[in-house]
C-alpha cells in the first residue's frame, strides 16, 4: 500500500517539473531525481511485498500513519537535492508542515525560493488537505478491499458522513468538489490580478487551510481588498463540511441551516471577529473602519480554519484580541472539512453533552439525550469526544513542557504547540506571524513534526500504535 502511495507520489512530481522547466529555475535535476528515486522505491514496495486479502481496521490506522512519513520523507527529497534546504531536519519539517496543512515553515526568505519549489510545497498541502489516502481510495483499484479502514483512518472528524454507499464513490465525490471549488477559486484571484502561478499556489494553500504563502508577508502582500474578501470566503468554505458543499451544489441550497454544526461554526466566526473588531477599533490599530472589518474577519476565519495565513501581524494588536486568537487555535473547522484542531462539532457535542449533565442534577430521573440535528447522539460517540478532548489536552500540555525544556520562553512554547498540533502554523513570539520556525532547537523541530502529524490524523490514529494491544495477534 505505502509502496502504491509513493508512486502516486512521484507521478504528483511531475506539475513542479514542468514548472522547473517553464521558468528555467535550476530545480530540474532535483526534480527529476526525485521523482526517480520515489517511483522507484515505489515500485519495488508495491510489486515485490505480499499483499494480505484485505485490511483489517488496525491495518488501516498503520497504513495511513506510515505512509504520511514515507511521503514527508520522499517529498523533501527536492528540497534537499536542490541545496535549498540541505538540512535533513528542516527539510523533513517543511516537507510534513506542508502535507499535515501546517503550514509552519523554516523558511526566513521565501521570495528567493525557486519557483518549482514553492509550487510543490504548495501543491503537497491541497494533496494533503483532503487526504491523499482519500485520493488513492478514489483512484486506484488496489484499494477497492479494505478502503473503508482507511477512510475511517483518514478523513478528519468524529463521524465519516459517506455520499455513497461505496468508499470509492464517496472518496471521488468529495474530491470532485474539492477540485471544482480549487477551480473557482484560482479563477477569482486571476480577477483579482494575480497571475496563474500565484493563483493556482494560493489556491491550493487556501482550499487545504494550509497557508503557505510565495511571500514573506503572506497574504499582507496582497493589499488589493477584493483578493482579500476572496481568500476569506474560500477558508471559509475550506472550513465547511464538504458533504454540505456537495448538496448545495445538488441544489438542497438549504442543506448549510438545517445543520446545528455550521451554525455553530458561523456563530463562533462572527462572535470573533465582533471582539477582534472591537478590540483594533477602540485601540486605533487600522485607520478605517473598513480596514478594521476586513482584517478582523481575514484573522478570525484564517485562524479558527486552522490556515494560518495573515494580513497583520496580530502580536501589535490589543492583549484580547491575542488572546482570542490563541483560543481559536483550539477550535478548527467542521468535521469533513479540510481543517484541523478539535473541530467545531466536537466543542459542539462537549457543550451539549456538558448542559446535559447539568440538568440531569435538576432532574436525577430524567432522560436527557444529547441531540444534534434533532438526532439522539449515542453514549460511544460522546466517550470517544470525551477521550479524545483529554488526549488533546494531555499531549497539549506535555508539549509545553518540553518545547519549554528545549529552552522557548513561555509564549513561544504554549503557541508552538498549539498551532503545529492544531495545523494552524504561525503563533506567538519567536514562531510570531513574522517569524519562522528557523531558529526552533533540531530536537524540537521533530517533536513539533511529531505533533503536526498526530494532529492532522486525529491523535488516535497515531497514539493507537503506541498501545500494547494494537501490535497483538
């Protein structure tokens, strides 16, 4: 399987290849030898291992973990080959950041990076936002048995809303939308006045909430509203449930307000950005109101889907409004979205779960379900939020003590943290929106590497190979 997934990889190598040789920016040959090492490493895992008859539910979590770190592995190999990034580290750390949809980089110069680098950092967060495993569910027939295990290993969120009754057809439905949206998009910011390189870059970045940007400023180099108000409508939509995309598109239009977990989601965008608002208005940080609007919902939305790009840099705003921001590290977008943290309808679920327990003390013999949707919602799903609530917290808090062990004063330490397990990206002090992780300790980076990855597959998927029973026969 990993072996299948690497020669998927490798034939991905070929869109920056052409754009090597389209600009003549001497990544060719580091280019090309990757994509020949990769297909070939490929080739030889698919073609000369046995395959079992079909794949169990702990062979699915195995298989999507592993090959997540065979593909930030082989995929920094054009980093490394091209001198760009001759450290191992580093590369490994940009290359994961970038399929985790991080977004945190080492990066201190952007602007000088070749293009067909940019292009392929670019191009590794929209593969990874939807999930490649997903895509290869979609694509290749190998997967036919057993796909289920991985798309249940895969796919963000508490609950895997399937379209069809068939994983393949649900894998190909959701990244039909996914590519349709990408196209919109990349047309929009063409509008906007961007060329196509930077269109289809920031569109892949946007519509997996990843944030690599091709400039040092992110998104503040922009300065036309218009392509502004565009990026913040696609995070926006990057952060919704992509079943929800694909009813509306369906012409259920009403499909987004009959779903407790959207509203949720639109409630928690605009309580953020009235407080981020209020808090730069009253403080004088912009010059216009308009301005004020603009980048307080740019922020809100960029940091609560777990993108990460900026406008501003948020550590001159008013303490609150810092705070806010490192709160919504903690919260994500829905589930089935491309965005990372808790997800909205876990915090959701928690809520609700939590006024439940609260009026089962008024009434001691009362039943009182917890309901989404007008649903009942089962005592297993609950547990396994409650569970997973506690592993977040845990690993979040056991994080700070080491990054703070590696010598990070304490901002710096409770950010990076959060925003490389959330795959938010930038954060506070040194890692700040504009800083880098650059100067982050070697043993910290692969800590924070591991973290990026246990987050984006939703810690069980990883912190299940590390418990006795899963290696039992």
């Amino acid at each position: 399987m990993i072996g299948a997934f690497l020669c998927f990889l490798a034939l991905s190598m070929i869109f920056p290849l052409l754009v090597s040789l389209y600009y003549q920016d001497n990544t060719t040959i580091a280019f090309a030898i990757s994509l020949s090492v990769t297909i070939l490493s490929g080739l030889l895992l698919w073609k000369f291992t046995p395959a079992g008859d079909q794949i169990r539910i702990r062979d699915g979590f195995a298989i999507v973990t592993f090959s997540w770190i065979f593909m930030a592995a082989f995929g920094s190999l054009p980093f490394l080959i091209s001198g760009e990034i001759p450290s191992v580290t580093d590369a490994f750390f940009e290359t994961m950041s970038g399929f985790t949809t991080t977004g945190a980089t080492i990066l201190e110069d952007i602007e000088v990076v070749p293009r067909a680098l940019l292009f392929w950092r670019s191009l590794i967060q929209w593969l990874g936002g939807m999930g490649i495993i997903v895509l290869s569910v979609a694509v290749l027939p190998l997967l036919g048995v057993g796909g289920m295990q991985l798309f249940r290993a895969e796919v963000p969120g508490p609950t895997k809303d399937k379209l069809s009754p068939r994983v393949r057809d649900t894998a190909k439905i959701l990244w039909g939308v996914y590519v349709l949206i990408s196209a919109v998009e990349t047309v929009l910011l063409m509008i906007g006045g961007l060329n196509l390189y930077d269109a289809l870059c920031h569109t892949f970045t946007t519509m997996a909430t990843g944030g690599f940007a091709n400039y040092n400023a992110s998104i503040g180099h922009f300065q036309n509203p218009f392509v502004q108000y565009v990026f913040i409508v696609f995070m926006f939509m990057a952060g919704v449930n992509f079943s929800l995309h694909f009813r509306m598109l369906k012409g259920d239009l009403r499909t987004c307000w009959r779903d407790s977990e959207f509203l949720f989601y639109v409630t928690l965008l605009l309580i953020g950005t009235l407080v981020l608002g209020l808090a730069t208005g009253f403080s004088s940080t912009f010059s216009t109101t308009g301005e004020t609007i603009r980048h307080s919902l740019f922020q809100s939305v960029s940091i609560m889907t777990t993108t990460g790009y900026v406008t501003a840099d948020y550590e001159t705003w008013p303490y609150v409004a810092q705070a806010l921001i490192f709160l919504f590290m903690f919260v994500g977008g829905c589930a089935g979205s491309t965005g990372g943290s808790i997800k909205v309808v876990r915090l959701l679920l928690l809520l609700k779960a939590t006024i439940s327990e609260i009026k089962k003390l008024i009434h001691p013999h009362g039943v009182i379900p917890v309901r989404i949707g007008g649903k009942p919602v089962s005592r297993d799903i609950i547990s396994n939020i409650l569970g997973f609530f506690f592993l977040y917290i845990l690993i979040f808090y056991v994080g700070f003590l080491v990054m703070s062990a590696l010598g990070l004063d304490m901002r710096s330490a409770l950010s990076s943290v959060a925003a490389t397990l959330g795959n938010v990206g930038p954060g506070f002090g040194v890692i700040g929106p504009t800083h880098t992780y650059a100067t982050i300790p070697a043993a910290g980076k692969w800590f924070l590497t591991f973290l990026m990855l246990t987050g984006r597959l939703e810690i069980f998927t990883v912190i299940i190979l590390f418990s006795r029973s899963f290696w039992k026969v």
